[in-house]
C-alpha cells in the first residue's frame, strides 16, 4: 500500500490551517506540495514543517534544493530559538547549487536572500549585506524566470534589505527599499513577511518623528498577524519595539504596560533585535528616574553589539543615553566625555546635540548651548521630528536666559506645535520648572492652534518633581560661588574674583548645582534664595 505523509494546508492571510483540514499526499507529492508552500509554512510552523519532510526517506529529498532551502529557512520561525541551527542545512542548498549551474533563478536567488537574513539576525550585518547585493546582480540580469516569480524575489530582497539598513542607520536608504516591498507585498510576500514590512515601516517612521504612520504600520502588522503569534515573534520585533517607545514618548513617567513589555521581550529575544529591546527598557528605566538600572541595560546592549559586524546606529543611540544618565547623576564631565565622536547621521536621528547643549545650560552658559544646536536648526525641516521637539524646546530657554524674549517664543512655539502632532511632554520635563512656567505663561499671551493650547494644559497639570532638597551642605567656596552666580556674573569673572581658574569654578558650579538638584544658573539661584544661602539680585 503507498504509505502517505501530512503537511498542513495555511490560509495565506492568517497562517492558520484551513478549515482544519491536513492535505494527505504521497512522499512525492508531499514534497511538490511543500516546494510550493514552505515560504508561507515556514515562519509560523518551522518545527512542524521539518518534521513533516523527515517522516519522508531521506533518500527522496536530499538532492532537492528548494527542500533543503525551505529546511534551512524554518529555523527562522515563531519559536525557533537557534538561528544557527540552520546553517548546515544553508551548506546543503549551496553545496547543491554548486553541483548544477544550472540550478533555477529562484533556488540561487531564495539561497541569498534567506541566508542573507539568518545572518542578520545572527549580527552579521556585513554578510548579509553582501549576500543581498549579489542577489540584486542576479535578480537583475538573469531573465530566465518568469515575470511573477522575479517580482516575488524583488519583493523579499527588497525587505531583507531595508531591514540591514535599519541597523547601520541608512534610513532614507531603509525607508526606499522598504516601501518597495510593501508595494508588492499583497501579492509577493508572504505573511510573516508583511508583518516584518510592516514592523519595520512603523520603527522607521517612528525614527523620523512620524508618530501616526509609525501608528497605522503597527496597526497593518497587527492586522496581517491575527491568528497567529507572528507580532510576538522576531518578524513583528520591531513594531513591539516601536510600541515601548510611543508608550515612553506619550506617557512620560508613567508605568510601562506590562503587556507591552511581555511582548517586546518575547519578540526580541535571541534576535538581531534583542539590543533595540533592551535599549527602550533602558530609556524606560531612565525615564522613570532610575538612571543607575538604566546604565545597566545599556551595558548589555553594548554587550549585545559587540558581536554585530559593522557600524551600528543603535550604538550612538546607546552612547547618547548613557551621556544624558550620567548628566542625570551629576556627573557633567562624564556626560561630556560619553558624546566624543558620535556620528549624528541621517537626519539626526541619533543627535547628542540636545545633550550637549544641556549639559551647557547645566553649567550655564546658554550661548554655547546654543552654538551646539547650530547644525541642528540649520537642518530646519529636515531634522527627525521626534528629537526636534527637544532641540527647539532647549533653544527657546536658551535665548531666554540670554534674554532674547523673540528668539525664545519662536523656538518655544515651534516646540509646542510639534510635541502636539505627535502627543509628546518628555521635552519639557529637562527644561526647569521656573523657566518652563514662564515660557508657558508668555505662550498662552498669543494665539496658539486648538492641539497647542491642549498641550499647554497639559503641561501645566503635570505633576511637579520640583523640590528643593540640599542633598549634601555646600563648602564655604560654593557659598562664596553661589552669591556670585546671583549677582549676574560670569564664570571667567567669578574667577578673576576669587583668583582661581575658570575650569575651577565649573568645577564648583556642578557641585553646587549637584548639591541643590539644580539643573542651571537660574534654577541654582533660585534654590539657593529659597534656602537663604543667597540674595536675587533685583
């Protein structure tokens, strides 16, 4: 009797069996079926698929490559917790493709672009890379397979693509790419394939400060995943990722969901995007005040990284935050040292200029904080949305404390607005309460659009961290320090007072401002009056 072998059947939409019903097929064509059928079968059912082509004897697929392929690409898929696992079985499609030249368009080109993305996931982004690029020269000068299925293989390398140029930071590059496959993927990609299109649409919308496309992408991956575990698994990564950081971005201080932070770890463990998960469980840690957990998940996403080929855009990220964690605890010097030869790159996305001019306004010189988003302003339109709110926000209390009263509302309007579109108050909360309180008393004097005056109402019903706390009593020197700084004076002039070196007196200005949880002159000035250790100039 001819022994038969099962191999579920998936509605394309959902990856679920259809009707519930298994195809009963004979060896032979139980493996046509799979040739046909792997890219969809794959992703969701890896284990369930390489059993079913091992209940078949060896001897009747071992010289198939797009078995071996599809045995290969399984190892990728919901619940796959060794990537490497798949590399003998990418050996065996390479060893018989070197064995037949004349091997299809599809079998040389579906090798490259699945082999291609276990190598990304495995931190080998260089590899990938290359892989990707060869496949483009093939794709692109072998005619020799029809039409459809060429546009099936544009499609999927197009993806694999867009997603390696996420992690070395080319995101107009990533942004192309990826809007080409999501273009096709209706008809040319498989499931988890949109889920993963999607995924990475919505992180680098997200990126570039388009918080509602970054919202609908997350909605489109979803609604491609339903019924399957796709979104909590390595190919919907990226939209758990980019849904922590809308959760930090729009409820600032707030405790994560834990829902979210379930997902976002299931997503990203043992994947090319486990570091970016542990990246926004740092800034949520730093966002909720824990600066010294924060710098601790940062380690282990440097960690992460160092095993990643090529640069990455996640490490300035890291390297960024970790500037302002340390700033957070005082340690200015540190922090300005963390920002050393960091590559803004496109757009801005990853600018420590907001840092640094912080950290000037920490030691108040507001001119130089100025001067560091210089660049920045220059880029105008052009700069990534999410970081401008900050970069305006920290102009507007620079041209305050010079005095520029013009420059200031013009910057404070345009931060106002764009923290609006997107529902944002994180930026605000580094500017000092004295200074964001009359920034928004100026605003609420000019007509402001119906979102801005929301967003200032919401701004002032936030609930106040300011306190004034003399954490450690200040030195004599400080005091001394402290009623200059009240007068008006500059560093450079303090210090030819007191007959000590300008560096000298920043060093005793960050103590002081350490000592009274202060942030900047003005803010200092005013702890040190409230606490009778100085006289407000009038």
């Amino acid at each position: 009797m001819q022994q038969r072998y099962s191999v579920n059947s998936r509605n394309d939409t959902t990856g679920e069996p259809e009707n519930s019903t298994a195809l009963q097929l004979d060896g032979r064509n139980a493996l046509d079926t799979i040739e046909t059928m792997w890219p969809q079968i794959a992703p969701i059912q890896g284990a369930r698929l390489r059993d079913a082509i091992r209940s078949i004897p060896e001897k009747e697929w071992s010289d198939r490559a797009r078995i071996l392929l599809a045995l290969a690409a399984s190892y990728r898929s919901i619940g796959s917790t060794s990537r490497s696992a798949a590399l003998p079985w990418f050996r065996a499609v390479d060893k018989s493709i070197r064995a037949d030249p004349g091997s299809p368009l599809d079998v040389r080109v579906g090798y490259l672009i699945h082999f291609a993305a276990t190598m990304r996931t495995m931190g080998d982004i260089e590899r990938s890379r290359e892989n990707l690029e060869t496949a483009r020269t093939m794709i692109e000068s072998d005619e020799s397979l029809d039409i459809s299925r060429r546009i099936d293989l544009s499609a999927s390398f197009s993806l694999q693509l867009g997603l390696a140029r996420i992690h070395t930071g080319a995101f107009d590059e990533a942004l192309f790419a990826l809007s080409l496959a999501e273009g096709l993927a209706n008809e040319h990609l498989s499931t988890a394939e949109r889920v993963e299109c999607h995924s990475a649409l919505a992180y680098v919308a997200f990126l570039l400060g388009d918080f509602a496309l970054a919202d609908s992408q997350i909605d489109l991956a979803a609604q491609h995943a339903d019924g399957t575990d796709l979104l909590r698994s390595s190919f919907g990564a990226l939209a758990q990722v980019t849904r922590f950081h809308l959760h930090i971005e729009r409820e600032s201080g707030s405790e994560p969901h834990e829902a979210l932070l379930r997902d976002l770890r299931i997503a990203c463990r043992n994947t090319d995007w486990e570091a970016h998960s542990l990246y926004v469980e740092a800034l949520s840690r730093y966002d909720d005040g824990a600066s010294i957990e924060a710098l601790d998940l940062l380690g282990r996403v440097t960690r992460l990284l160092a095993h990643f080929s090529g640069a990455s855009a996640l490490d300035s990220a890291t390297r960024i935050l970790r500037s302002e964690a340390l700033r957070s605890l005082g340690e200015a010097s540190q922090s300005h040292d963390a920002l050393a030869d960091i590559p803004v790159g496109q757009h801005h996305v990853n600018c420590p200029a907001s840092i640094t001019a912080l950290a000037s306004l920490t030691l108040g010189d507001p001119q130089q904080a100025l001067d560091a988003l210089e660049s920045c302003l220059a880029l105008g339109d052009l700069h990534s949305m999410r970081s401008m709110v900050q970069i305006h926000a920290i102009a507007a209390a620079a041209h305050d404390d010079l005095g520029n009263a013009v420059a200031s509302s013009i910057a404070f309007d345009r931060s106002l607005l764009m923290a609006a579109v997107n529902g944002v108050v994180w930026p605000f909360a580094t500017l000092p309460s004295e200074v964001l309180e009359r920034l928004l008393g100026r605003a609420a004097g000019r007509v402001q659009p119906a979102i801005v005056v929301a967003m200032m109402e919401r701004l002032r019903t936030a609930p106040s961290t300011d306190s004034v706390v003399l954490v450690d009593p200040l030195s004599e020197r400080e005091l001394v320090i402290v009623r200059h700084l009240a007068t008006g004076a500059t560093l450079s002039q303090i210090g030819a007072e007191l007959f000590i070196s300008v560096n000298t007196v920043k060093s005793h200005v960050r103590s002081i401002y350490r000592k009274l949880s202060a942030t900047n002159r003005r803010e200092a000035i005013a702890r040190a009056v409230q606490l009778g250790l100085a006289e407000q100039e009038q």
